[in-house]
C-alpha cells in the first residue's frame, strides 16, 4: 500500500508540473492521427485477420474430433483434451490467439475485437459448411453480412488507444463504470452458470427442450470469458511493451494479476466453447460465442464513454445554477402569475 501511494504521489506530483506548464505555454490545437498509427492500426489489422482464419480453422479441426469420437461406443470416448487431433485444433487456435496478442500493440483492443470476431465468423461459415457440411441458411448469411457491415464501420472510425502506465491501469479498474459493468457480467455468469447446474440435472429423454440451451449457454459463457481474456491481453500488452522500452513492469504485483487473468480467462473461454461446440453444431453456436466475444467489449467501452460524456456535461452544467443566484442576488426575480 505505501509503495502504490509513493507512485500516486509521484503521479500528483508530475501532473501539478503539467498544469503549470500548460498554463504558461498553452498548447496548440489538436491534430488528427498521426501517418504512423494509421499504418500501425492497418498492420494489425492483417495479422488480426489471419489470426481469425487460422483461430477458426482450428476450432472447426476440434470440432471434426467431436464428430469423429461420437462414432465411438460410449465406453472408448476419450476426453477432448487427449485426442490427437483435437490437439491439432487447438494449435491452431493458439497461434490465432499468440496473433491476436500481438494485434493489440498495433491496433485498439475494440477494433481487434470486432474485426477478428466478424472475420471468424465468416470464416467459420465456409469451414462449417464446405469441411464439416453442416446446413447453411438464408439466417446466416444474412447475420454475417451485417456483422461484416459493422466490422467495416468499426474499422473505419476507430482511434489508436493510449498508452497508459500501471497506475493508470489500476486507476482505471477502480472507476465506478467498470465496476458496475464487471458486477453485471459477474450476476449473468452466475445466472448462465446456475441455468446450466439446473439443467443438467434433468433427464435428456423428458427435457429435451432444455438441453437445447445448453450449446448457446455455453457459447455465451466462453463469449464473456473470451472479452475479459481481450481486455487483460490488452493490460497485458502495454506492459510488456512498457518493459521493452526500458521499464520493468515485472516488480509490480498487479502485472502477474493481468498476466494470471488473461491466463485464466482463456483457459475458461476454450474450455467453455468446447462444451458447446460438442452439444451443438458450430454454425449456431460459434456465432453466438462471437457476439458475446464482440458485443460484451464493446459494451464496457460505451460505458466508458458514456460515463466520461456524463462527467464532461456535469462540469459543464455545474456553474449554471450558481450563475443563476449570482444573477438574482443583483436584479429582482420576477416570476410569471399563473
């Protein structure tokens, strides 16, 4: 605790120098993205793309190992995790995401996230259908296009994120926003969880509709696992790229936090998106995961939009009221008779 309120100190400190400097030297208008970030953000967009082919080719190898190992009598199933090729997909899927790692020191974590979503999910419509021949409806292509729409809008109205230090970074996790949003994603995954407890505690055979749901709850689980692994990879990120530069970031406690989170977050989301894919075929349930993958994220940065706009319209708003007393105390207040 005393070393973090040292760093926040030093922070105060460094931000009143700041302001003093900028109140004698006020800064020039802003101007637009550098040529660097732009280039920057169209490099991590090819790996991320290439990282979703190779990410979904995979998942689809491990669901040919589901397919292949139902072909078996129910005492030669093997777990999912000791099948050679289901091994071989999940080799994939690791590099994918070792791609999507290094995406985010290129380009924003939002846009890694929407366009590598909406890219896997149009790869895994090819691989789903012409590998695996499972039926292709007039529904998903017509979903996919729109989620390519919104990857292209997304892609094109992006800005590179800050590079921030690890004060900032924990800074940012205390904020109230994230906190309710992290509180609400910890109520529906004890919501999903429970749901899943209650239905496989029924019979198959009389509550089939309700097993139903168990390939989509699954995808939704991995789909909100797999937006923290994103926002923790990210923290991550900025880290390493901190040590590179010359400041070990290692020394620190809340460095291993991010590390060990991204850790286990991904280990829940595969695990997670692995149960499904293995009730459900993937056509269905990969683009659920998706949507949660894609939609959770960029919901906690509205949030945190939102919440910084609100601010901005309370500083703004604030003075108005004194202004008003101020304006009564020298003229007569007259007010209308009804």
């Amino acid at each position: 605790m005393s070393h973090f309120a040292h760093r926040a100190m030093l922070l105060a400190q460094n931000s009143a120098k700041q302001a003093s400097y900028l109140a004698a030297h006020p800064p020039s208008p802003p101007a637009g993205p550098s040529d660097d970030a732009d280039e920057f953000k169209w490099i991590g967009l090819a790996i991320v793309i290439g990282s979703a082919i190779l990410s979904n080719l995979g998942v689809n190898v491990q669901k040919l190992s589901h397919v292949k190992e139902e072909k078996r009598s129910m005492f030669q199933r093997r777990p999912y995790y000791v099948r050679p090729l289901w091994i071989i997909g999940m080799a994939f899927v690791v590099l994918g995401s070792i791609g999507d790692f290094e995406a985010l020191a290129f380009a924003p974590q939002a846009l890694v996230a929407s366009v590598g979503g909406g890219c896997t999910v149009l790869a895994n419509m090819g691989f789903a259908h012409l590998w695996l021949g499972q039926r292709l409806t007039w529904y998903d292509v017509l979903g996919t296009f729109f989620i390519l729409v919104g990857v292209v809008l997304s892609t094109l109205a992006n800005t590179p994120d800050a590079q921030l230090t690890i004060v900032e970074l924990e800074l940012q996790f205390q904020h109230l926003e994230f906190l309710v949003y992290f509180s609400i994603m910890c109520l529906v995954l004890f919501g999903i969880f429970g749901e899943i407890r209650s239905i496989a505690r029924r019979s198959r055979l009389t509550h089939e509709y309700l097993h139903r749901r168990l390939p989509y709850l699954y995808a939704t689980a991995s789909g909100i696992f797999g937006s923290f692994s994103v926002l923790l990879a990210k923290c991550t990120s900025m880290l390493l790229l901190l040590t590179f530069q010359g400041d070990n970031q290692f020394v620190y406690p809340i460095t291993y936090v991010f590390v060990g989170g991204m850790i286990a977050t991904l280990v829940l989301q595969t695990d997670l998106l692995n149960r499904a894919i293995m009730s459900g075929d993937t056509l269905s349930v990969f683009p659920v995961f998706q949507c949660f993958w894609i939609g959770v994220r960029l919901c906690a940065n509205s949030v945190r939009l939102l919440a910084r706009e609100v601010a901005r319209i309370c500083v703004w708003a604030m003075p108005t009221p004194r202004c008003l007393l101020v304006e009564c105390r020298g003229r007569r207040c007259v007010l209308p008779k009804v």
